[in-house]
C-alpha cells in the first residue's frame, strides 16, 4: 500500500476541498493517504511516506508563510520522493493563467523556494464574499472589479475545474 502525504494551506477552506477530491482518487487505488494542515505538520516524518503532495492557496499575491517555510525546511526530503505541488488562485480563473508557466503568483513562488516540484499544477479557486470579513471582501472586490471578476457583495462563485483536479490526482496516483 502506498503511503501519501498531502500537506496544505489554506485560506477561506478551499484548498481543502480540493484535498478531499485529489484523496477520493488516490484511495480508490488503495493509497493510505495523510491530510496534513502546514500549521500541524513541523513534527511530520516525511521519510515514513512514499510521496508527498503541498498544496496551497493564495491571498494578495502570496502563498503562505509556513508552506514557503516548510519547504525550506523540508526541501530535500521533498526532493528525495515522488512529489507534486498545487497551487489555488483566483487568476487561474483566467484561461491564460492556468498553469506554472502562465500564473504569474506561481511563477514567482517556484523562482523563491529550493524545491522544484516533479509536478505542478494551478487550479482556479473560488470567490465567496459572504465569508469574508469587511475588509477582505471589500479588497477583494475592488481585486476582481480591476481583473474583471464578479463583484457582486453576495457572490459565491466557484471556478475551480474538477476535471484538471481529477486528472492531476490520476498523475499522482500514477507516480
């Protein structure tokens, strides 16, 4: 049984979403699969698992804190397995900013880190105003309004496309 390691980051919970569809396809193959927030995963023993997975959204521009410093930390054992990197974003939502190359937030994020994921790809996230405090939705709105995004107050769109997360998952089953 192959052991697999999904770390994440997450802001508005999305992220974790798309976790728990990449987990459905892994265990359908009889993956064993650990799903680990960064916040919980200093005391993680990468060595006990046969491929690891970080996947992290972004807020204004930048992945978190702790997954950039987790890989740091991390970067070799990352290196030394089967591995892949997912980022979620709002400008994925954009047909010509769907992947490594063409995201600028991902471009930018693998030039800073010491680790070079095996693969990576961007998903489009989701935008839902409700759950935001005052002056995230009110930034966020004026962000989308600039991008041409929806700006509705009471707006609850997801862009995600599940089958790219459903092909990705299939890519690391097979690793």
């Amino acid at each position: 049984m192959t052991k697999t390691l999904i770390i994440y980051s997450t802001t508005d919970g999305h992220t974790v979403k798309i976790c728990s569809r990449i987990i459905e396809t892994l265990e359908q193959a009889d993956h064993k699969v650990e799903l680990v927030s960064v916040d919980d995963a200093s005391g993680i023993d990468l060595e006990g698992f046969d491929k690891i997975i970080i996947g992290a959204s972004i807020r204004y521009g930048k992945h978190s804190k702790q997954i950039t410093d987790f890989i740091e930390r991390n970067h070799q054992a990352l290196a030394s397995k089967p591995n892949a990197f997912f980022s979620v974003n709002l400008v994925a939502r954009k047909p010509n900013k769907v992947t490594a190359q063409t995201n600028p937030y991902v471009r930018k994020f693998l030039k800073r880190i010491p680790w070079q994921p095996q693969h990576v790809m961007v998903f489009a996230g989701r935008v839902n105003y409700q759950m935001y405090t005052w002056f995230d939705r009110n930034m966020i709105r004026l962000i989308m309004w600039i991008t041409k995004g929806p700006t509705d107050p009471k707006a609850d769109v997801e862009f995600t496309d599940w089958n790219k997360v459903d092909q990705f998952a299939t890519l690391v089953r097979d690793l």
